[in-house]
C-alpha cells in the first residue's frame, strides 16, 4: 500500500509539472507591415584627428569652406589650407519605429577619402537624410572608435581592427516622426519572416480564435488583419496577437553547404529512402630504393647500381553502411561518423544520394 500512494503521489506531481512546449509566439515568426525602422545617411566632417586625416583634398576643402562660412568665418579665396586634422566621412543610423522629435539614436561614421584614423575625433552638426529627401535627424559628438593605426618614419605599419569607422552613442537627435499608418488604415498586414501556408494558416486560426473573423489569408506570407480603429484599441488587439502561442510548420527538408568553408549544415527534416553507402580511399605507396649489384672476386663484371622499387595498393574505409526507410538525420550523422567521412567527402557522398534519389531534401550550395 505504501508503495502505492508514492507511485500515485509521483503521477500527481508529474501532473502538475509543464510540459515542454513546442509552440512559438507570433511575434517571433513575424511583423506587422509598416512598423520598422527607417535607414538615414548623411556627410559630415570630423574634426580634431592627430594628423591622420584627410589633408588637402578638394571635396573636404570644400566642405570646411561651407561649414565655416555658417559660424561666420570666410576663408580666402585661392586658398586651400592643409586639413591633417579633419576627414570627410558618411554618417549612418536607424530611425525606430514611433520615434519622435527630441529622441536619440546611434550613428554610425565611416570615412570616405584617405583619413588613416578617426580616434579623437568629433563630428560637427550634420543632418541626416531620409529616403524621400527629407531631414529626420542632426548628428553631433565625440566618436568611440574601436580600432588603432600607427605609422612609424620608415613607412611601417600597425592596424589593429579598423580605425576608419566610429560610432557615437545616441550621437543625433530626432527632429521629424515617420508616421506609420497602423492607427488610421482600414487593414492592418502581419507578414510571416519566411513564407509558409500551413504557418500562415494556423497564424490566422489563432488570431480568428481570439477576435472572430478578423483574419484572413492574403498569401503565403501575408495575413490582412481588420481591427478596431483608434491607436490605443489597435495596439492592444496587436499586442495580444503577438503573444499567442502557436505551433508552426515544420521546415522544408534543406542541406547547406559552404563550398567556401566545406562547411555543411543539415536540419532535422531530412529523410533518406534506403541506400547503402560505401566511400573509402585508394592509397598508393611507392617505396624506391637502391641495391648494390657486385660481382664475385674471380668474375669480370663490374659493381652497379640497381634501382629496386616497391608499390603496395591499399583501400581505406572500405565499410558498406546501409540507410533503412526514413531514416533521420541523426542516424546520418552517426553513419557518416562511423565511415569517418570528412567536409569534402560529406559533400561527394550527400550529393551521390541526391542523385540516386535517396536523400529528400533541397540542397543549397553558397
């Protein structure tokens, strides 16, 4: 009887112990079309180098003439003093999405023209430029660079990482919001990462479960979504849309392969039909050497040099490995271990068995 009860006392615990689960949020299979962040670019100056920048080019001697011609200062004309403190760079960041006047995001700068280093330096006010023309943001500040570049008299050099690119850290400031739409269309669209009609199906069934009749399939990565209008309805329907929990499709059988790297990576939908496999090598060996041929003391001949050589044949990892119906990848991998099978005889073998009709996946050679 005691036995009993703690059987039964460890089912119940069991029980109430979670499970492991499958299912995925949508947020993490997906987004909501239109709510992303928008890329700026602009060309600014960088000031203050020890030495390492630009020098006299034209387009930077230009850009100095009009960026002091704005504080008030003129340069004589015919004039182009040599700029060793200053480089010309590109100036790159990421609007969020929602952002509005007065936020602050990173930069990124980047030097165009022959500046060796951008350490020390700081970027004077530049505005940064949206696709459509239009300026979303200023960039000012001091660069963090990660990277160091010295120089010594003779012409030797030393680089460690890069020291052309900085970044500054909330380095501009927001001066236009992008309006997204997403409080005010009549559709709203959720777009799958990867396209899939069984994901997408069981995405809208989801959705339909917790606010009937509001989604529907537009195509394998699309759903278009009717929801309450107004920006506050709207955010709550969406945020309890992102964290419903489905299970999603399995992934196509696929095999990558780096003919770069001979890396090869191979998921777990692949199946294989049966097959056996055999791979070895053919190993040669060719051992040369000499021999003395001298002849009796009572003999004419004369002493010679003979050569005498010696080939042996020999064929490794002669073993037969026979694949039984939908076998896994784990059986593969084992297989494959045993035939101690390399990156390039991984590839020579994976592909036979895509020709022969026994390895069900899509292969993929980058």
């Amino acid at each position: 009887m005691l036995v009993r009860f703690i059987l039964s006392l460890l089912i119940s615990f069991a029980a109430l112990l979670p499970a492991p689960a499958m299912a995925e949020r949508v947020r993490d299979l997906g987004e909501f079309q239109g709510v992303r962040a928008n890329q700026l670019t602009g060309y600014g100056i960088v000031v203050g180098l020890a030495g390492t920048g630009d020098d006299n080019l034209e387009y930077l001697t230009q850009a100095m003439r009009g960026t002091a011609g704005r504080l008030g200062m003129q340069l004589p004309p015919g004039i182009s003093p040599p700029l060793k403190n200053a480089a010309a760079v590109m100036i790159t960041a990421d609007l969020p999405a929602f952002a509005k006047p007065g936020q602050r995001i990173d930069v990124t700068v980047s030097t165009i023209g022959r500046a060796k280093s951008l350490r020390g330096g700081a970027l004077i006010m530049a505005p940064l430029y949206g696709a459509d023309g239009q300026i979303y943001a200023m960039a000012q500040g001091n660069l963090a660079v990660g990277g160091l570049g010295i120089t010594a008299r003779d012409g030797s050099q030393l680089t460690v990482n890069v020291p052309t690119v900085g970044r500054i850290a909330e380095g501009a400031s927001v001066e236009r919001a992008v309006s997204s739409g997403f409080d005010s269309g009549e559709v709203l669209r959720w777009n799958l990462f990867e396209a899939d009609f069984l994901t997408a199906q069981r995405v809208r069934d989801a959705i339909n479960a917790r606010f009937p009749q509001s989604a529907t399939i537009e195509d394998g990565i699309t759903l278009a979504l009717r929801l309450p209008a107004g920006a506050d309805s709207r955010a709550t329907a969406m945020a309890s849309i992102e964290m419903l929990d489905i299970t999603p499709a399995e992934t196509a059988a696929r095999v990558i392969i780096n003919s770069r790297t001979g890396t090869v990576v191979i998921n777990n939908a692949v199946r294989l039909s049966p097959a056996a496999i055999s791979h070895g090598r053919l190993v040669v060996k060719i051992d040369e050497k000499s021999q003395v041929s001298q002849p009796n003391a009572l003999g004419r001949g004369q002493t010679a040099v003979t050569p005498a050589s010696q080939i042996d044949v020999a064929e490794e990892g002669n073993k037969v490995t026979l694949f039984k119906p939908g076998a896994s990848l784990s059986s593969l991998v084992d297989a494959l271990n045993k035939l101690g099978t390399s990156p390039s005889d991984l590839v020579a073998i994976l592909e036979a068995l895509k020709q022969a009709g026994a390895l069900k996946a899509e292969m993929v050679v980058i």
